[in-house]
C-alpha cells in the first residue's frame, strides 16, 4: 500500500513508516509523548513508554527523512539519546515559563533533536521563541504544540522550495495545517481515533 501525500493516517506511525522507502519525505517534524504522565486517550504517557517508542521510532523516522526535528522529551534524557541515538544538532526552544516544575525550579526551554540537514542546506539558528499553546487552542488534545513553532522550524528549513512534511504524531494537526498553509505536502500519523478527527478537521477548514 502507497502513502499518500495531503492525507493523515489513523495508525500507529511504525505500520505507515514501514509502508515508506528510504528518503521518503524531506522533513519529519514531530512531537513525540513525552513519558510524563500526560492524561492521552489511548496511550500510556509512563517513562518506561518512551525509552521503548524512542528506540522503534527514532531509526525509522531517520530512515524515511532527509532531515528530522522532535523535542528531547527532559533535558536529564539527553545522555541516554546520545548513547542510543545521537543527533546531529541540538536547537533550543525558548517558550518562556509554562509553569512545569523542573529540578530546581522552572523549565523556560527544550531541547529539539536535529537528525540530517539535506534540505537545500540552509542555515538556521539555533535558538527560537514561541509561547505554548494557551489551552483554549488544545482542540481535545492534553499537549498540543502552538503553530508558531511549527512555522519558525518549517520556514527555517524551507524558505522558498515545496517540501514534503510528515508528523509521525500528528495529535491535533499543528504540523499539517501549517505545513499546509505554506505551502507544502503533508503526512501524519494518529493512533487516537479522536485527535485523528480533530487533526483532519483543522486540515479540511485552514
């Protein structure tokens, strides 16, 4: 079975990968569970739940993009990736205080993990502001991403040529309606039948 571009799949994102070759898309640009108890409808948020998802997920998504960009998921995990996978660039996400407790106080930014940089080889920062998402934007979801990061990170890998962008954890859409807007194709993946729904319906009305 093909994947298909402009098209957000209602699976877990290993049984779409595997239907795709290597170099696939241009960008993955995702935002992982982040193993710390987030309240989603079919997925244990546990620790143990991430180390597991990072090893199956991590080589295939590098497998299928050229380039690939997620958060680090806890700053205390960034040994474990780099024994496990290491990336190839780090950009440092400044969200100002959401208000999560960190180890001795506040956590105002995030790691992202960079793998490969073979989209038109341009240049980018490594520091970024946005806000998080005010929960009237959450649209069902416990954890959603604001569509300005996913706007400064898409437009900063592609300015001017038409990518294709696939979000292996598409949750309520934020990659694939910005993605849209700008121009681009667009995959996701959603094992949640309820934010798969979600997602589709902010594609079908942006």
């Amino acid at each position: 079975m093909r994947v298909e571009m402009n098209t957000i799949y209602n699976e877990d994102c290993l049984t779409t990968m595997a239907k795709m070759p290597d170099d696939f898309v241009d960008l993955v640009l995702t935002d992982p569970p982040y193993g710390v108890g987030l309240l989603y409808d079919c997925y244990e948020d546990s620790e143990s739940n991430w180390f597991a998802l990072m090893d199956k997920v991590i080589p295939e998504i590098r497998r299928v993009s050229k380039m690939a960009i997620l958060p680090s998921c806890q700053i205390r995990r960034l040994p474990w990736i780099y024994q496990r996978h290491p990336p190839d660039w780090l950009i440092c996400w400044y969200k100002g205080s959401p208000g999560h407790a960190s180890y001795i106080g506040f956590n105002d930014w995030e790691p992202h993990l960079v793998y490969g940089r073979r989209i038109n080889r341009l240049y980018m920062h490594d520091f970024f502001q946005t806000q998080s998402s005010p929960k009237k934007e959450s649209f069902g979801h416990p954890c959603p991403k604001p569509e300005a990061w996913a706007e400064w990170l898409i437009t900063r890998v592609a300015r001017d040529d038409k990518i294709s962008i696939y979000d292996p954890f598409i949750g309520s859409g934020t990659v694939a309606v910005v993605a849209k807007r700008l121009g681009h194709m667009f995959i996701g993946s959603e094992i949640s039948t309820t934010y798969c729904a979600a997602a589709r319906r902010r594609c079908a009305n942006g």
